[in-house]
C-alpha cells in the first residue's frame, strides 16, 4: 500500500489515478499530521510526500515517522519544488529507502521509482522470510539435539537399572544354591527373568525407535479377530500384575486388517502404562466398540490423568510429562511407537483424561479396509 501526502487535492487525485491504474493499493492524506496518524495504525510499503506543506513540512513528517515501528521498512519519495533542498532530505529519515521527484511530476519517472521501491521490499521481504524460516530450523534442530542427548543419557540409565538387579540377583542366586535352598533359588530367578524381561522391552522400544527413524518398521498384514486378542492379552498381563483387576467391559466380534502383533504390541503398551501411571488403583477397564465404521479401542485407568495441554504432546517422541517425570521412570518412547503403528494401519490415536482421575487411551482402525491401499 502507497500513502500519498499532499495538501492539494488535485496532486492527490492525480496521483492517485496513475499509481492505481498500475494496479497500486493507495491511500491519501491532506497534511503531515493526518500522514502521522495513517502511519501509527498501519504499514505502507512507500510514502510519497510533498515538501512543502502547510503545518508540518515533508521533512519533518520524514523524521518523526523514521522512529516509529510500522514505519521500519517504508521507503519515501519526495516531491519538492527544486533539487537544491534536496540534501536536506536524509537527515532524519534512516529507516526505509529515499527518493525524490521535482515538480511538475513526470508520471512515468514516478511509476518506474515506485515500481523499484515495491521490488526491493519484495525481495526484502522475501530475505526476512527466509531468514526467519532458516532461524526456526536452527531452533527446532537444537532442541531436536537437546532432546536426543537427554535421551542417550536416560536410555543409559534405563538399561543399567535392571542391569544392576540381574548382576546383584544372580549373586544372591549362588549363595541361594550354595545352601540348597531351592525356594529361594526359585524366587530369585523370577526375579531375574521379571528384570530381563523389562530390559527386553527396552532394546525392543530402542530397535523400533531406530526402524521407524529409518522407515524400515515393517508390518506384517493379514485379517485377525479383535476380542480373542484382547482376551490372550488380559490373560498374560493379568498374570504378570496380579496386584490390578484387568476387565474387558465391552466388546465387538469384528476382523481387523493389520498387523496383529504391532497391534497387541500397542494395547500392552497402553495398560502397562496404564498400571504404571494409576498408583493406589486396582482397576484397569478395556473396552471395543464400532462407530461410523471404525473399531474403537481403549484402555482406562484411574490414575493420575493428564491436563489438556500434555494431551497431544505426549504422543511425541521423547515427551514426558515433567511434573510427573520424576516420580516414574520411563524413556518418552513408547505412545510415539504406538503412534507411529496406528497411523501406518491408517487409524487414529488420542487420549481423554483428567488429571487426578485417570485417562482413557484409544484408537481408532478402519473396518472394511482395501487390503490392497493399506499395506
Ligand atoms: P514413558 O512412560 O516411558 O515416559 P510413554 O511414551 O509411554 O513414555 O508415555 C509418555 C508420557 O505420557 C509419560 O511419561 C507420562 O507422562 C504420560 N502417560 C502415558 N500414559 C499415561 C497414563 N495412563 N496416565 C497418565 N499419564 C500417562
């Protein structure tokens, strides 16, 4: 947009009629002053101004505006009766570029200086825009580095913790067997399994974590029956946490298309989050259902829930949430695998939850699918 400021009407007219017939946005002023007010409240790209006007000249609208804001990238063009004030022009104006044109105005002299101005503070524009893009990126790939040091260091930690219980348990299990103490002995490898078993999920998490980085998580698609895999799995995790009441409230008998493993990987995933997250409860609720064609699929707990601003990051990779983080171990990777497993069936992932009285997390998968469109 283009402010022309001039106290003769004529001048403004024709101007104007010019600058719009080259398909210019323009807008006017009579006197400095208004010229002051239009650039307070917005933008232009150049402002031509006459010098000499009654009030506040040219030049002193040029200096008071070099200082506003808005008024950083505007370039001026001065329209004065003779070039010899002209060296008077710059200074106080520092900001935008400057121009002149004496009087009587050459139009085709004021269209070429204006088409100029309009491509400088396009490309300027343009320079901004990618300098601003190439600061977001440096960001985003400092965080990105932040966040993948503070991983190795927690991975490290994770992996020595039930590294540290097998080497201790396997030292009380010699002593045990010294002795013949078969009871204990049996306690003892329990425990020891109990700990690989959890190092087993972390190197699994890990690999996965490294396949999908590198596009290589494959799945292994075929129609299987939903329930009886909820069932298989109630069984084993109810077992392995004997202290929780695992119930399936509802079901629905319906063939799924996907990869029944990376599935099941992602619902144990969710209830072993769900004990994890719910100290003081007993109860875990999962539940199938159909709506508009999709399975739903969820796992409730009443623990310690989430606020709505966590709800949507916590699929994310590496993200944990830091008011709880310390409380409950864990490396953040998790619900971004089963992300990541969800999306590639063509489904969706979410959670409801409140804090202090559990969550709900869910997913939906398409019934009906092409087989083909989906691999
Ligand atoms: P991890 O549990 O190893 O931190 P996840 O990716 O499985 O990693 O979970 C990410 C974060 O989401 C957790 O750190 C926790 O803050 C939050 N979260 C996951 N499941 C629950 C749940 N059932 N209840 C409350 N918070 C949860």
């Amino acid at each position: 947009m283009i402010l022309i400021v001039d106290d003769s009407r004529e001048n403004i007219i024709s101007l104007k009629k010019v600058l719009e017939k080259n398909n210019f946005e323009v807008d006017t002023a009579s006197s400095g002053e208004e010229a002051l007010k239009k650039v307070l409240k917005r933008s232009y790209v150049l402002i031509i101004l006459d010098v000499q006007m009654p009030g506040m000249d040219g030049f002193e609208v040029a200096e008071a505006i070099s200082g506003y804001s808005k008024a950083k990238e505007t370039a001026i063009i001065f329209l004065s009766a003779a070039s010899s004030n002209i060296k008077l022009i710059t200074r106080g104006y520092s900001s935008g570029g400057l121009d002149y044109i004496t009087k009587p105005v050459d139009v085709n002299i004021l269209l070429l200086k204006v088409k100029t101005f309009y491509r400088i503070y396009e490309q300027s524009r343009a320079l901004n825009e990618m300098q601003n893009a190439l600061l977001e990126e440096i960001e985003f790939r400092k965080e990105a580095e932040r966040k993948k040091d503070e991983f190795i260091s927690i991975a490290s930690h994770e992996l020595k913790t039930p590294l540290t219980s097998i080497k201790g348990y396997i030292q009380l299990l010699e002593r045990s067997i010294d002795k013949g103490d078969i009871p204990t002995v049996k306690n003892r490898l329990y425990k020891v399994q109990d700990h690989i078993e959890k190092l087993n999920i972390l190197v699994a998490d890990l690999l996965d974590i490294s396949k999908i980085e590198s596009g290589k998580l494959k799945f292994n698609k075929k129609f299987f029956a939903i329930d009886p895999l909820l069932d298989n799995i109630i069984e084993v995790m109810q077992q392995s946490h004997p202290d929780f009441k695992i119930v399936k409230t509802e079901s629905v008998c319906e063939n799924v298309f996907g990869d029944e493993m990376r599935i099941e990987q992602v619902i144990i995933n969710f209830i072993t989050n769900a004990i994890k997250y719910s100290p003081g409860t007993t109860e875990i609720q999962i539940f199938s259902r159909v709506c508009d064609g999709e399975i739903y699929i969820a796992v409730k707990d009443f623990g310690i829930g989430m606020s709505k601003e966590h709800q949507q990051k916590v699929f994310g990779k590496f993200y944990r949430v830091e008011e709880t983080s310390e409380r409950f171990q864990g490396l953040g990777i998790g619900l971004f695998i089963c992300q990541q497993i969800i999306q590639r069936h063509k489904g969706t992932i979410g959670v409801k939850s409140s804090p202090g009285k559990g969550s709900e997390f869910y997913f939906y998968l398409p019934l009906n699918q092409n087989k083909e469109e989906n691999h």
